[in-house]
C-alpha cells in the first residue's frame, strides 16, 4: 500500500530512511532467493523488484532501478496473481526515462501500460498516474524536452 500511495516518493527524499529500506528489501530478496519456489515465487520476487527499484530510484542510482523495472516486464508470462506489477513497472520505468529527458521513450511505455493491461488491483489509481505523467512528458516536449517531472505529484 505503501507504493500505491506515494509513500516511496516521501520517503525518497530522505536518503538513510530509502537506503534503512533498501536493506530490508535486499534482505527480503535474499530470503526468497533461498526459500523453496511455489506458485507465488516469481510475483514475490517481481514486487521486491519493484520496490527496489524505486529505492534505487531515489538514491540515485538510475541503472540499476532501470534494470529491476525492466526484469519485472521480462517476468510477465510468469506472473500469475499479482498483474498489477506489470503497469507498474512500465510506469515507474517511464517516470525514470521522463526524469532523464527521454520523454519519447517514456510516451511510448505510458501508453503500453494503459493500453495493454486490464482488470488488476488498484487500476484505476495506477491509469490516474498514467495520465497524469502522459500530460507531463507531452507537455515537456512541447516545451523543448526538458525534465519535469514530479514524483510526489504521480
């Protein structure tokens, strides 16, 4: 709930609260690793990911966030319950790109996430971020390509 609600983005700006997170996340991750697999496995290991790469995100350390983001895609005909993870990690991936300036690239995967995926937890929160940054990345290439984004207001 935590992500769904901004709470990475308030956090984010507190740098030993995101890298105390971190730790936890990479010990969670650690755990799964070792842990017998299940049906539940790689949806578990996907949402580390995500959570992940957001704390990566806000330490700055844009590779390796991008990295987790795009793991989670390469994961999606292994996802089994947790479908939500998907739009996500496209969203998050292009609130990223928009960060660097790559708003074309950014464009394409907003729409990719509204687009082609339906009917998961916490949609219509997840499309009202989708939108919200596809104005933003639109607007910033109408006005030169520059970076604009807001991630506490996504």
């Amino acid at each position: 709930m935590m992500y769904i609600w901004n709470g990475y983005a308030v956090i984010g700006k507190q740098p030993e609260l995101t890298d105390g997170m971190l730790e936890v996340i990479i010990k969670a991750e650690e755990m799964l690793a070792k842990g017998p697999e299940n049906e539940y496995s790689v949806d578990d290991e996907c949402l580390v990911k995500l959570l992940k790469g957001l704390c990566l995100k806000y330490l700055g350390r844009v590779q390796e966030a991008e990295e987790n983001f795009r793991s989670i895609c390469a994961n999606e005909k292994k996802i089994k319950y947790d479908h939500y993870l998907i739009p996500n990690a496209l969203l998050e991936l292009a609130l990223l790109f928009m960060e660097q300036g790559r708003n074309d690239e950014a464009i394409k995967l907003l729409e990719s996430a509204k687009q082609n995926y339906k009917n998961y937890s916490m949609e219509s929160r997840t499309h009202f971020r989708i939108q919200a940054a596809t104005l933003q990345a639109k607007s910033s290439l109408e006005n030169g390509n520059r970076s604009i984004v807001s991630s506490v207001s996504l």
